[in-house]
C-alpha cells in the first residue's frame, strides 16, 4: 500500500518560526525588567481574560501587524 506524501512546504497564509526567535522571545519573557514585567502582565492578563481561542486570534492578528508593517 503506498501512502500519499503530505505536503509540509506551507504556503503564502504559512508564518514560520524559528528556534532562536522562540528562545528569544522566552528570554524577553523571564527577564527581570521593567520590559520583562510588562510582557508578563500583558500575558496573565490575556490568559485570565479570553478564551483559548481569542488568546490565538490575538497572538496572529498581531503577528500580521507585525508582518505588514516590517522594515525589512
């Protein structure tokens, strides 16, 4: 039996994330400063007051502002 190959390339609507991306922005995350603490609070506060999936609406709607407003 010969399964089909899935397609893993991703597409115009793909972000990609690399690994030092996320290290960083762990990083950023457990910081200790003033930075640090702010994007502690924006997070428990976005934990404690939307859903799952209002928590991921925000997370990408972000990621495209950030997307189409790059300097690059």
């Amino acid at each position: 039996m010969s399964l089909t190959p899935i397609d893993l390339t991703g597409g115009k609507s793909v972000y990609c994330f690399n690994q030092h991306q996320l290290d960083q922005a762990q990083r950023l995350y457990r910081e200790e400063s003033p930075g640090g603490e702010k994007i502690r609070e924006a997070v428990n506060r976005l934990e404690s007051d939307y859903s799952r999936n209002e928590q991921a609406t925000i997370a990408f709607t972000i990621i495209e502002h950030l997307n189409q407003t790059s300097e690059f």
